[in-house]
C-alpha cells in the first residue's frame, strides 16, 4: 500500500530528498542516545543567540498585537530599510516597491525560480553548492548545467566551463557568494566575464548573497547586484538568518525588477500568505539597530577560521584553503584515497565528529569535505585533536 500512495504522487515529488545536514544530524542524534559524544560541525547557522533588540522587538511586537496578516509583499517600513540597505551596499538606485519579504531565504529561493523556469529550461548554477539549487532545478523540470568550483580559483566558477556551457538556451544562472559549502567568494573578474555574457542576451541571474555580511580580512566584497546595467535581469536573494543568527526565525527577502513585483506578490499570495508580522519588526529592529553584536560575530567567527584551517593544514594529508566569506571551510582529503561519503561516516562513527561529506552538495564536492566552525573553540579544539587521531589510521 504505501508503495502504491507513492506511486500516485506527481513525478516532481521523486527528485525530492533529504539534505546532508539534516541527515547528518539525524544520524549523530541517534548516536548521542547511544551514549556517544558528538561534536557537530554539519549544521550551517550562527551559535551565537539572537541579538537582543530583535529579541525584544518581537515580543514587543506581540504584545502590541502585531499578529496579524500583512500585505504579501511585507509591511512597508522594512521594505524600505532593505532597500536602504541594499542602496548603500550595492550603489543602486532602487525603491521599496522591488522588495518582497519572505517566509525564509529558502522561500525566496523558491519564489524566484518559479517565477522564471519552465520545464526544459537550462539552468547553470555552482558545484558543489547548496543542495536547493539542483534540487529545485529538477522539481521545475530543468536542464541541469553545473558549473564545477574550483579550488585553485578560490571556489570560483570553473570559468572554461562556464563559458562552454553558456548559451542561447541558457534561462537561469544561479551565484552563491560568499558559497556554502566553500566559504569562497567570487572575484571582480569572474563576475564581469559573467555580466558580460549575460548583456545581450535573456538570461537571468538570481544571485544568493546570504552571506554576503560575513566576509573576512577587510575585503572589498564584490556583489553582481551591483552591475546596474544588469539590473533588469537580476534577482537578489538575501535575508536574516546568519548575519542576525535568525535562522529559527525564518525570514528572507527578494529584491526584483519592478517590472515583474506584482508577479512576486501574486505568486506570494497563493504560497504563504504573508511573513509573520511580528517577525518583520524584529528583523526591521536588527536593520535599525547598531551593528556591535554583528561585528563581534565577524570577528569571533574570523578569529575560528584562522585557528580551524591553520590546523588543519597541519594535519598530514589534508589540505585546507583560508576563505574569505561566511563560516565554512572546504578541506582537501583526496590524498586519502577514499570518498568523501566513507571519510565523513568514518570520522562521525570512530571520532564523534559530525560534518558532511563533500557529495552532499554535488558531484564535483568528490574529495572534500565540508565543516561548518560556528561552534565554540573547545568543540574545534576537540573536533581536530579527534580527526588527526582517527585520520592517522587510515
């Protein structure tokens, strides 16, 4: 029976599967109840809490009976903060009316896709990446045009690929800087090549810039939603999650060409509804707010990149390069000689550390694995001390 009820499921609903760190923390929890001692380095948000003044905004928020229902597209005074934002970080010249907020970055992942793919549409996004991008690429029907990262380019677009696979059938390219699972940030010059090809020719671009607030040793990050001629053919998806460490929270935003907002706002309306009310004021708070608990986590998670990948690098058979954005490194254990997916069950079964195998997050993540360092400095310290131990008998 059960085989049947799945059987009857739309043909979309079998690309759909659970994402590694899920899986991962699925496994180690099991683990821990055995009476194992785990350290988790496999899920991807902030360990810091959530800054006060958000906090309190939402309660206050609450208790002033902000629980209502909102118009779609988000309650105006936070579009307008992040079109602010986005003015004074991007050079553009936008307005509120091409801002949706959104139930989770996720969402607004969703939303932009759906808005601009068609079944057979080809799609290149980057590999090893965020699982949603493929995933998704599949549900809506797509061509599948990956784009390997490579190590050497600071886990940029393999940039000969790209230009072999760029073409006329060419609908969507996805970016991801700073990336998860690298932590690497496109260049300048990347991005312009990109730009380029994109000029005369209609394609889109959606651009995930999630991380683009924690970036590393003063670097001038480089966003292509600053390409202003580009405008009208780019999507920005960005949000809360990690630069307020809100990742329970769920709220993302969009920012669109105006021309196409009132889709985004239909398309809203039959999905979610709206983003909880109360949820929004705290978010606009965190925009209003000073920035010291952001720039104390900068820096904390600066100062556990330098220690994780200094050590790492130390580590015979490992090699680990520094990155420039958000809370990830992506270290090199090909010398190993074995998969990604048997050295990350191998680490988590016989060392209690849990992290992802480079697999997770496509094919060209063979040979690597990915650690998320927003954990403290103990659990990093022990995570190392426990891999080198456990790497040295292989």
């Amino acid at each position: 029976m059960p085989d049947k009820i799945q059987n009857s499921l739309s043909a979309r609903m079998s690309v759909l599967k659970a994402e590694g760190a899920y899986n991962v923390l699925t496994k180690a929890t099991q683990l821990e109840a055995e009476g194992k001692h785990i350290i988790h380095w496999e899920i991807g948000q902030p360990d810091f809490p959530t800054p006060v003044n958000i906090s309190q905004e939402a309660i206050r928020a609450i208790k002033k009976g902000l629980t209502k229902y909102t118009p779609p597209l988000g309650i105006m005074p936070l579009r307008k903060r992040i079109a602010q934002e986005i003015i004074h970080s991007r050079g553009l010249d936008i307005s509120e009316k091409q801002i949706a907020v959104t139930p989770s970055g996720k969402t607004a992942l969703f939303v932009a896709m759906a808005a601009l793919l068609e079944k057979g549409d080809e799609v290149i996004y980057p590999n090893p990446g965020f699982p949603s991008y493929e995933t998704l690429a599949r549900f809506f029907g797509c061509k599948l045009r990956p784009v390997p990262l490579l190590e050497k380019n600071n886990f940029s677009f393999d940039m000969k690929i790209f230009t072999t696979l760029f073409s006329k059938r060419t609908k969507v390219i996805i970016l991801n800087s700073p990336g998860n699972p690298t932590g690497g940030v496109m260049s300048q010059d990347d991005l312009a090549v990109i730009a380029e090809a994109v000029k005369n020719s209609n394609c889109w671009v959606i651009t995930d810039e999630m991380y683009s607030r924690i970036i590393y040793d003063n670097l001038n990050y480089p966003s292509f939603y600053s390409y202003k001629h580009l405008n009208n053919r780019i999507i920005l998806v960005d949000g809360f999650s990690k630069t307020f460490s809100m990742t329970g929270w769920r709220i993302g935003y969009l920012s669109v060409p105006k021309e196409i907002i009132d889709k985004i706002d239909y398309l809203l309306t039959h999905l979610v509804g709206c983003t909880a009310t109360f949820i929004q004021y705290a978010a606009l708070a965190g925009l209003e707010g000073k920035k010291t608990e952001l720039n104390k986590m900068i820096a904390e998670f600066q100062k556990r990149r330098n220690f994780i990948v200094k050590r790492l690098n130390q580590i015979d058979g490992i090699i680990c390069q520094k990155p420039q954005g958000a809370f990830y490194v992506f270290p090199n254990i090909k010398y190993f000689g074995k998969s990604s997916k048997f050295l990350a069950d191998y680490l988590l079964r016989t060392a209690g550390v849990a992290l992802l195998d480079g697999t997770s997050f496509g094919k060209f993540g063979e040979g690597y694995l990915r650690i998320s360092y927003a954990t403290n400095m103990d659990n990093l310290n022990e995570g190392l001390i426990r891999i080198r131990k456990a790497l040295a008998n292989i």
